[in-house]
C-alpha cells in the first residue's frame, strides 16, 4: 500500500475541510450568529495533525469572503521568552489612531504602552487584568458588523499571552465579536482550559473537540473508495489524524530527499516543532527513535550517554512538549506521539552517531531479553558485516515475524541464508531456515510489491527480478510439498495461474507454473497428471525457454507412463533427455526439479543408471546452495538408483543424507522414505542376522505416517521388501496392505508390480493360500505399463507359485526369464535375487546339474557387489528366512524373550517386552493386569537402567536384542 499519490498541499487544504464536515459546518454557524450580532468564543481542540490549522484557514476565508474584520495570529515555540507577541501581531490591524482616540484614555495608553510600543521591540510590563479591559474594549470598539479574532496553536503561547486570553474568555464582548482559541489538549495551560471548560458549562464557548477521521471520512481525504483494502490499516497507523494519513507516503520514501520532504512537503510543520529542540533534547529524542516503539528512561539514558538524572529531566521536558509520551499500558515505558514524528528523527540523526546508537541499543535489548524480532531490527542498523551471531539473531527474528511481519522476515532469512557459513555442520541449520522463508514469502504476495527485496531473494545467482516471483512461488511450493501438503500446494499454484492468465503473462510463466503444478499430481496420485503434463508442453512450446521445453517434455513423459502409453513416454524422454543435456549449470541450478522428474521417470522405465546421472547432476549443482531445498529430494531419488544397481554403500550415504536434510526442513515422508532406503542397504550389505539392519528398519516403521502421497507409498514398499528379507513374511504382508488393501491403490501403479511380487513372494514362505492370486495380480498390473522389468515382476511372482507347486523346471526357466530382464534394465540387485532363486529351483529341478554353476555366479556377483546378504547364503538356507524370527513390531502373537536384561526385573521385563512393540501405556497395563500409573513408574525405571531416553529407543533396543536373539 501507498499513499505516495495524494494530491498536493494547496488541494489537500480544500479538501480537509470537506473532510470534517461537521465541524465545518459548526464554524461556519459562529460565522452566521456573528453576523447576525451575536458573538462568542470557540476552542477548538485537536491532536497534532488533526487538521486544526486547515479549519481555521477555511473559516478565515469565508469570514473575508462575507465582510467581516479578520484578526489572526499564531504562537511559535520560539516566542516563549517574548511576553504578548501573538497578540501583538493579531491586534497590530486594529490599534489605529481613530479607534486608539476612541477609547478611554486610560484602556489607549495601556494599549500603546503594552502592545503598540512591542512592535518596536520595546514594551512595559503590564498587569494583565487592566490589559485584558483595554484589549476587550478595542475589540468591542474595533468590531464594526462583525469581528473574528483567531488564535492557532495557542498552546505555545507565552505565559502572559494565556493570562491575557484567559481574563478574555470570562466575559461576554458587548459587540460582535468571535474569538477562536486553537490548541492541543494536552499541551495547553491548565488554567486557560479550566476557564473555557467553565464557560461551556455556561453556554458561553462553543467547544469543538477534534475526533480521529473514520474510514469514509479517510476515503474522502484520500480520494480513494472506502472499501479499499489497504484503507483500515493506514488509518490505523495514522491514528484517525489527516496530517499523519497524508505523511505516510512522504515518510516512507524520506530517505531518498530528506531536506526537499522536510522542508517543502506534508511534514513541514512537524519538522519545524523538531527543529525547536535544544540540544540534549534533540539528542534524547534521537535516542528514542533509535531504541523504537517503546523505552524506559534508563533506556534512553544508556543509549544517549547522558547520566540518568539529566536524562529524566530531558524526558520530562519532551512530555511537556508532547514530543514522547506515556504509554498506557505500562506507565514506566515511554513512546512517541506518532510514528511519523519517531521516522523523521531517526532519519534526520547522523549515520554514523546512529549505527552506534543501534549497537548500544541492541546491547540494552539484550539485557532485557528483548524478542530476537525487536534486536534484529538493531542489528540491520548497526553494521553492514555481520557476526555470526548477529546472523543467528536475524534467523530467529525471521522466523518469529513469518507472518507478523513476513517483508521483515524474508530480509532477515535471507541475510541470514547468504551470511551463515555454509559447512556441513551448518547445513542443516540453514535448510531449517527455508519452511519460514517460504511461509513469509507467501504472505509477502511474493514479494510482487518490493524491488529490493526481489533482488535480494534472486542475490547471487543470474536471476533477474521477473524471474525471483517464479523462484518465490516455486519455493512456497516445494515447501508445501515438502510437508505433505499437496492439496495447499495444488490451491496455491491454481490462484497463481487463475491471475497470471487474467494479466495475459506471458507463456513461459504460465508452463513453469502449470509444470510445478504436474509435480504436485505426480507427487499426490492425482490422475490430473497426464492432462497437466500435456498442457505445459503447449505452453512451452508457445514461448518458452528451453528450460522450461525441457522441464515440460520430461513431466510429459511422466505424465504418458502414468496414462500407460509407454510408446509416447519413450518418444517425451528422449527428447527430454537430448533438451536436458544442452542446459548449462545455471540453468540446471534454477530448475533443478526438472532433472528429478526426468530421474523419476528414468526409474519407472527401468533405467536406474540413467536415472542416476540425472539425480547425480542435480544434486551436484544444488549443492552449491547449502540451503537448496530440492537436494533431499534429488539424493533421494540417487539413493533409489544406486540401490536399484546394487551400489549399496553409495545408496546408503546418499539415503542417509537425504533423511538428515530431510529431517531438519521437516519433510516426514521423505525422510521415512530414506531411512526405510537406508535399512534395505544395510539388510543387503550386512550378513544375516544383522542388528543394525533390524534396528534402521525399526526406526522408518515408526516413522511411518499414513499418507496418500508417492513417498509413503515407496517407504511402504521399501520396508515391506526389507522385512520379508529379515524373515517376517507376515509383517511384509500386514505392511503392504495398509496400501489400500488387496488391490494396493495407494502405490502408484508403476511400483504395483514389484508390491504383488512382494505379496505373492511373503505368501509362499508365510505358507498363506492367496499365493496364486497375488501372482494374477502382478500379471494384471503388468498389462497397464508393457516394461521389461515389469513383466521380470510377473514372471518371479509366476515362478513363485511354480515353486509352491514343485514344478521346479518351469519356475528355473521363469526366475532366469526374470534375471535376464532385470540385468537388461540394470536392476542388479533383483538380477541377483533372480538367479539364486533360480539356482535353488534348479538344484530340484530335473536338471539339478545346472545349480552348482547358477550358484557359483550368484555368489561370485554378490560378492563382487559387496551384498553380503546374499554372499553368506547356504545353498540349502531360504532366501526370505536368512534372518530367522526377525522384526516383530506388527506381528500378532506371543512376544519372545529378551535376553542380556539382567539389570531389569522380571516384571521390569515384561513390561519392557510389551512396550517394545510400541504399545500405549494402557495397553500394556490391560495386557500385564497393572495400573498405567504402574506401567509408567516401571517405564522411568527401565530407562533409566538402560540408560535410554524415550520409548522409542526402547523398541529400537529391544528390536536389536530379538533380531540378535533370533539369529543366535
């Protein structure tokens, strides 16, 4: 909002009164009974800048304009010490010689001697009672059909000039006359207000008390419609006072002109009532608006350097002056009449006394344990280097301001975003920064209305200013998507479009947005996705750059697999890949979720190696950026691609940062996705038997939280396979059904072959009936995307039912049909598991000749591969039963023993065995026959004995301990 438009000074003058029409017209009343012979007194009262001065104005005027004697004067700060001086200057008209001669000689000679000689500079002191009769009676005498005498700003007058005015105000004028005292309340002479309070009461003085403008009345000053939206908050800022409404816009660009603004503009009169202050006030005052909206005393005596006692006495003359005030919440705290009053002084001190000022400021709010939002101002004023714990404190601002203040705090974030060391101690620390970042963008409107803070958002990259609303917009998407909000992120990116069509933007905005919008389908299940993807190909090929053709083309090939036209996807990918590989490191920079859509897309065709290049370029460009929120997401899809080839220690480290990254900005399900990817690396790379495998996969199911989005699916899928490797087929099959059940609608339907596999596999070696059935199921979801590697799934689901049936020949030649089209895709992990399945239902097969050679490779590449899961296997030992009993947190049943719990006892450990299966403090008390409070009390003993903190560590604890148990 600004009010940087209003019509200048001479048409506002016109205007106020128009304003204030009630007031007008009651003014305009007095005008009408003088007229008519009647006279009186009018005190006009009013804040500063309520638009006393312009009423008078208007009234003086229209008095000219219908005939009547006009006699005005204004009193100055300056003419304190300079007795009578206003009403030397209003009377100056009057004291003629004829009307002089016609007084009585006693009132005339008074008048030369009091009044007359002082315009010489000379002047006798007078008592003011026979002063006050000479003045009353050249009044009356000089009144003539009417006479107006007009007092602005009384308040200043010096003390015999109120003494005048108030021997003045108790009688009644025998002629026509009308005086106007105008003044501000709370500066005005007690006495004088006590006597024109009195003569209300009598009817004598009409008093006109100056109220704050309401919103109409605002609309008007300003010429803009009453239901403007920006309207209730400047009149709020302004207090309801015309000058303060109409200095908004002059006060928020003072810093380009200050002297011009000043001396010429709106804030003229306030700039002069400034300059009147003496020296230790002036510095008292600048210390004020250094320290902000609210101060003590000893505040301000710690920031101006000034000992305490004369400080107290400074403030007392600001208050007299109404310069600072009370506050009336808290007595003791002192702030300005107005903000505007607080801007001028700040802006007017010397730079380099204030950002000394600022610096001793922040070290008062510091002991005041002052909000980091209340310091961070402080620092921004104080230096233009930044310590690190100046940064720290700009962060904590920001995030306390998000929505409060979200301009403030998107310049904090992002200071404390480009100054922080960027480590990998700190890395985390300034991802944490981006959920804020983005929230405070949000309701900034993108930061559409602020130049400056647009260059700073786009600050260190190649970005211009037309490009950082995108970067905003594309930020506060990825965040919401982020937290698994894809239903905000869907409604955020439609309003977007909705007005970016509405201002006819051009087409290559328009594809970007509409591409983050595919992401969000993609992300979400939304069918919408293939029709999304098509209309940013449109888009961008009307006129876009060939980053975005590239980002389009690759959410098209997504979008087409997802629809099942596998020809049309290949045909996308391909021209996406050809696009992808022209852009240079810039351009990948700013669009790096174009190279996760197209890795993702690589995965779903069964091209893990190429999905790896792309997920390794990206994140090797936005690591460059240490608080680039797509690197959690790019190493998580690296993480997927390295497993997929069996490059477990690589996908480890990846998936293990991905969970870290993922942790601190607050992304649940990808950082349950990654450490369920974390637990299937170890389950492979570590021997059977494994506690560390079983512990990581304990941890990412109780991280799990149910959701309809892609990564819990993925989680649910990856933990499923880890468990039926651990030898729990039971808990792989309870796992994969909270998917939406037998038909698994919550997996995408581009992982639903290897979910049945799964399915069909638990079933075998759980001795469940529903093998065949789960097989017919892989082979129905393998007719939706005709892939290599998804009818490798349909063959290992048929040669498991094959294998169930004892048809060893025909499940050797399905498990090596499947080997040979995963090693085709490069899926080296399940080529593997293909070919020891192979070898074992070969060696009872009609052909068992053929089993020592299928075994000898198999172990021969496991160990090649470092997958020592597979590499200790005994040829007569169950794949899916290598680890025994395994994890058995959502397995029904008896809980086995624990052993290596000596220190507890033995109800100690029967509780502990309950608990860590992750029951609630009542189940275990209905369970054990004990009271929650019980349960409770044993739980404090048990860690404390263990030395563990939580429940969760807990069940991780006693996970480790069966899967060691089980194994031995």
């Amino acid at each position: 909002m600004t009010i940087a438009n209003v019509p200048q000074s001479a048409e506002n003058e016109e205007r106020i009164p128009s304003v204030r029409c009630g007031e007008t017209l009651q003014l305009l009343g007095a005008l009408r009974e003088l007229q008519n012979g009647r006279g009186g007194i009018v005190e006009l009262l009013g804040e500063p800048g309520s638009g006393k001065s312009r009423l008078l104005a208007h009234l003086t005027s229209a008095a000219r304009r219908r005939g009547v004697t006009v006699l005005d004067g204004r009193c100055y700060p300056s003419e304190l010490d300079d007795p009578l001086h206003v009403f030397t200057r209003a009377l100056s008209g009057a004291m003629t010689p004829d009307l002089l001669d016609a007084l009585s000689r006693e009132h005339a000679e008074l008048l030369r001697a009091g009044l007359c000689a002082r315009l010489g500079g000379r002047g006798a002191e007078l008592a003011p009672l026979p002063l006050s009769q000479a003045v009353h009676a050249l009044l009356s005498q000089a009144a003539g059909d009417g006479l107006l005498l007009v007092l602005d700003d009384f308040h200043w007058a010096d003390p015999q000039s109120l003494e005048l005015a108030d021997h003045l105000a108790r009688w009644a004028f025998p002629a026509p006359v009308l005086l106007v005292l105008a003044h501000r309340p709370r500066q005005a002479s007690p006495s004088l207000l006590s006597t024109l309070a009195q003569g209300a009461e009598q009817g004598r003085v009409l008093r006109l008390d100056l109220p704050p403008l309401s919103q109409e009345q605002a609309a008007r000053l300003l010429g803009v419609r009453a239901d403007t939206s920006w309207l209730p908050s400047a009149l709020r800022r302004s207090g309801g006072h015309p000058l303060y409404l109409l200095a908004q816009g002059d006060v928020s660009s003072l810093g380009s002109r200050p002297r011009d603004r000043l001396l010429t503009g709106l804030l003229a009169p306030l700039a002069a009532e400034l300059a009147e202050l003496d020296a230790a006030e002036r510095l008292v005052a600048e210390s004020a608006a250094v320290l902000g909206d609210r101060f003590s005393r000893d505040e301000l005596s710690a920031v101006s350097e000034l000992p305490s006692e004369e400080t107290c006495t400074v403030v007392h003359s600001l208050i007299q002056l109404d310069v600072l005030r009370p506050l009336r919440c808290s007595p003791s705290q002192l702030g300005f009449r107005h903000a505007v009053l607080r801007r001028m002084l700040h802006d007017q001190a010397d730079r380099c006394w204030r950002s000394q000022a600022h610096r001793r400021a922040l070290t008062v709010l510091n002991r005041r344990a002052a909000s980091a939002s209340e310091r961070a101002v402080h620092i921004e004023l104080s230096t233009s280097s930044f310590t690190p714990q100046d940064l720290e404190t700009l962060a904590r601002a920001g995030q306390e301001a998000e929505q409060s203040s979200p301009y403030d705090a998107v310049r904090w974030l992002l200071t404390a975003l480009h100054g922080l060391p960027a480590s990998e101690q700190s890395g985390g620390r300034l991802l944490r920064l981006v959920p804020p970042l983005a929230r405070a963008l949000r309701a900034a409107n993108y930061l559409a209305d602020d130049d400056a803070l647009r260059t700073r958002l786009t600050q260190g990259s190649k970005l211009d200013q037309d490009d950082a609303y995108r970067a905003a917009v594309q930020l506060c998407v990825t965040v919401e998507c982020l937290h698994g909000r894809f239903s905000e992120a869907a409604e955020l990116l439609a309003a977007e479009l909705t007005d970016l069509r509405a201002a006819q933007a051009d087409a290559d905005l328009l594809a970007q947005l509409t591409i983050y919008r595919g992401i969000v389908s993609a992300l979400s299940g939304d069918d919408r996705l293939p029709v999304t993807a098509s209309q940013a190909l449109v888009l961008a090929r009307a006129g876009g750059r060939r980053t975005t053709l590239a980002g389009a083309m690759a959410l098209h090939a997504l979008g087409e697999l997802s629809a099942g036209r596998t020809t049309h996807c290949l045909a996308s990918y391909d021209a996406a890949v050809r696009q992808m590989d022209e852009l240079s490191r810039t351009e990948v920079y700013h669009h790096s979720e174009y190279l996760a859509v197209l890795g993702r897309c690589a995965m779903a065709l069964g091209r893990p190696r190429e999905a790896e290049s792309f997920f390794e370029r990206g994140a090797s460009v936005v690591r460059e950026c240490s608080h680039n929120a797509m690197l959690p997401v790019l190493l998580n899809g690296l993480a997927e691609a390295q497993l997929a080839q069996g490059r477990l220690e690589s996908a480890r480290r990846s998936a293990a940062e991905a969970a870290e990254l993922a942790g601190y900005l607050g992304a649940e399900q990808l950082r349950t996705l990654s450490l369920a990817q974390e637990a299937l690396c170890v389950t492979y790379a570590e021997p059977p038997g494994s506690s560390r495998a079983s512990a990581l996969t304990e941890q990412a199911v109780h991280a799990l939280r149910r959701s309809a989005c892609r990564w819990y699916g993925a989680a649910v899928l990856t933990l499923g396979e880890a468990v039926l490797l651990q030898g729990s087929p039971d808990r792989c099959v309870s796992l994969l059904l909270e998917l939406g059940g037998p038909e698994l609608t919550g997996l995408e339907p581009m992982l639903r072959p290897h979910g049945f596999e799964l399915l069909t596999l638990a079933s075998l070696s759980g001795g469940s009936g529903r093998i065949c059935d789960w097989a017919d199921r892989t082979a129905g979801a393998v007719q939706h995307l005709r892939l290599p590697h998804n009818r490798a799934y349909a063959a290992l689901a048929r040669g498991h039912v094959l294998s169930g049936q004892g048809d060893w020949d025909a499940a050797t030649t399905l498990y090596q049909e499947a080997e040979r089209a995963f090693g085709n895709a490069q899926l080296r992990l399940h080529r593997l598991t293909a070919r020891i399945r192979a070898a074992r239902a070969a060696s009872t097969s009609s052909r068992p000749e053929r089993a020592p050679e299928l075994w000898a490779s198999a172990q021969e590449l496991a160990e090649q591969w470092d997958v020592l899961l597979l590499a200790r296997l005994s040829p007569d030992t169950p794949l899916e039963n290598s680890f025994g009993r395994g994890c058995h947190a959502l397995l029904p049943g008896p809980i086995p023993s624990v052993t290596g719990l000596e220190v507890l006892t033995e109800r100690e450990r029967e509780v502990a065995r309950v608990a860590g299966t992750g029951r609630r403090t009542r189940e275990i008390a209905e369970e054990l026959g004990l009271s929650p409070r019980t349960v409770e009390v044993h739980l404090s003993r048990i860690y404390r004995k263990l030395e563990i903190g939580s429940r969760a560590e807990l069940a991780r604890l006693m996970a480790v301990r069966i899967s060691t148990d089980a194994a031995a």
